[in-house]
C-alpha cells in the first residue's frame, strides 16, 4: 500500500457518496440507473486499490450485467412517485435513530483492527487461525489462488450456503416475474 | 416461447448484430477460463459465470428473443441452474470419500502428485468452480430471460386496456 492509496480511496468515497445521492434525488430512473452502475465502478477500484483482484472482477461484471438488465428494464420510463415533504416527528424520529446508529458504530469501530493490518497478518504474538489458512492453503488445497482455496475447500460449506441463496433468490424472482407473466396472458388471449 | 411478440424477431442494427456474431465466443471463452482458471488466477465460478450469462444477454439482446429462444429459453436456463446446484451439492456429498463434507476427494493434502498452476492441480475445487459458474449464469441468465420475455407483453396489454 503506498502512500497515495489513502488519498484516492477518499476520492472515490467521495465520487460513490455523490453517485449515490444522484441516484436517489434524480427524477430521470435511466439517469439513476446509471448513477448506481457509476457507484458500483467505483467501488470495484476501491476492491482493486485494496488489493482484492477477486472481489474487483465480480464486482465488475457484476455490475456490467446489472446495469444491463436495469437499464433494459428502465429505458424511457420516469420516477411518476410524488415526493410528499415529511413531517416534523417524522424527521425527528430519523434523525433520532441514525444519531443512536451513529454512537454505536462509532464505538463499535473503535474497537476494530486499525486499517491496514488484517487479522491475517497476526501470527506472532497471537497465531490465528486465518494465518493458518495463508500459511497451509497452498500445500493443503493445491490452489494457488488462496481466495479460492478458502471459498472451495477450507469454507466450502459456507459457500455452499451462499449458492443456497442465490438458489432461493432467483427461485424467487422466477416466481414473481412468471405470475405477471400468467395474468397478462390471460388478459391479453 | 412463443414468437407473436410483437418486437420478437427484430433485435439490433445489423453493425451490432455483426459484432456480436465475433465477440459473443470470445466473451463465452474468456468466461469458461475464468471458471476453469479459477483457482489459479483472480476469478472463479462467480465471476465467470456471470460473464457467460452476459454472453447469453447480448445474444438475446441482440438477435432478438425470437431467435435466441432457439437454442436457449427461461426453461433450459432454470433446468440447467437446478442441476448445477445439485452438482455442487454432489460434490461436497462426494468429500465423505474421504471422510468428511466438501473433503477435498480428488486430491488428498500434500500428496504432491499434482504440480501447481496447472488445471488439475486442486482436486475438486475445479469441480465446484464449474458447478458454481454454471449455476450463477444459468440463474442470471434465467432471470434476464424471465424480464425480457415478459416486459413486452405486459406493455401491449396496457395499450389495450
């Protein structure tokens, strides 16, 4: 990690921050489609100027195949939702919980491994388990993509987990777009 | 799929159509080594995969549901997806060869008869990879079928109504 890295994390925090409240207040839903797929780019440099080439792949075609389908999905249609100005209590309450949200994460982060030095790196004062995974991962597995190596062979079950609910997800959306679908058939025939 | 849509078999311009005919199997390729490579190189059954179903979305995007739903429809991508994640079910089954769930059967530890950055140099994590790639694109795949095949129809209804 070099010196510049910090200041150019910030600058594409701050470009994520803008992009994301662009795509929320703009009225234009094509424009904000684009606003979010700008955010996710975004955040694929960060994966990528934080050394995670994994993450920064999938986060990139990811991404891609969203903007696609979105804006497939949006092209030509306007945000018709009225914007009704919310009232007092209402604002209060908001501000209430995310100034409680706020107090806890900031005492919950101050309790975390300052940046730059992850778990993975503490061996010797106290041996964690995770160096254990960096140090056998390649000798145990035989893959010498060690992302990998824990995804498939030391964490697999958890992976399998998460393709469980990719499972779940897309059943799902097959089930709600496959109903619209019926009704409009019958109402079209 | 039935091609009565009314903008079914049109598709793109033919520029785009010409391009996609030459870019789609490198796109395909570049996918499948991601998969394959998965354990080598940055990547894996995720990312691949993805980018196969991008392959498969500018097919249909392209050419048209009409001709695409050929050779592909919401159907096989939803069969193919279901196996997929039954495969990689199998294969974490197939670990208590060795003892134990998702056991790395195909290459016990510090065996040694593997060389490194070769393809089967990490046992059944190649297997999972392909499982995992397969079911991620078909299920996208599957989903942006399921959107484009629908959007249509539920337009002209509203025209009619």
């Amino acid at each position: 990690m070099s010196d510049l890295t910090p200041v150019v994390l910030y600058a594409l925090l701050g470009f994520m921050i803008l992009g994301s409240i662009v795509a929320v207040e703009i009225a234009d839903l094509l424009s904000a489609v684009i606003a979010m797929g700008a955010v996710g780019f975004g955040l694929s440099l960060v994966y990528l100027f934080l050394g995670a080439p994994d993450l920064a792949l999938t986060q990139v075609v990811v991404e891609i195949l969203i903007l696609v389908f979105l804006i497939r999905l949006v092209v030509q249609r306007k945000d018709t939702t009225e914007q009704h100005p919310p009232g007092a209590l209402l604002v209060g309450g908001i501000m209430l919980v995310m100034g409680v949200v706020l107090t806890i994460m900031v005492m919950a982060f101050s309790d975390m491994h300052p940046f730059g030095s992850p778990l993975f790196s503490r061996t010797a004062a106290a041996p964690t388990i995770a160096f254990d995974y960096l140090r056998e991962a390649v000798a145990q597995t035989g893959a010498t993509n060690i992302v990998t190596a824990i995804l498939l062979d030391f964490r697999a079950y958890d992976t399998l987990g998460e393709a469980t609910v990719i499972f779940a997800s897309i059943v799902g959306a097959y089930a709600v777009l496959r109903r619209v679908g019926r009704i409009s058939k019958g109402g079209t025939e | 799929m039935t091609p009565h849509s009314p903008r079914g078999g049109s598709g793109m311009t033919i520029i785009v159509k010409s391009t996609t005919r030459i870019v789609t199997a490198f796109i395909m390729l570049f996918g499948t080594t991601i998969v394959l490579y998965g354990h080598v190189t940055p990547g894996g059954g995720f990312a691949g995969g993805v980018i196969i179903a991008a392959a498969f979305a500018l097919i249909v995007l392209a050419f048209g549901k009409t001709l695409a739903g050929r050779f592909v429809t919401g159907t096989t991508a939803s069969v193919w997806d279901s196996a997929a994640a039954t495969a990689f079910l199998f294969v974490g089954v197939l670990g208590y060869l060795g003892g134990c769930f998702f056991w790395n059967f195909l290459r016990p530890p510090q065996s040694g008869r593997f060389t490194l950055f070769k393809l089967y140099s990490a046992g059944s994590i190649l297997l999972s990879n392909t499982a995992i790639g397969m079911k991620v694109g078909m299920g996208l795949l599957g989903v942006f079928l399921a959107l484009s095949v629908f959007r249509p129809r539920r337009e002209e209804g509203e025209g009619h109504e």
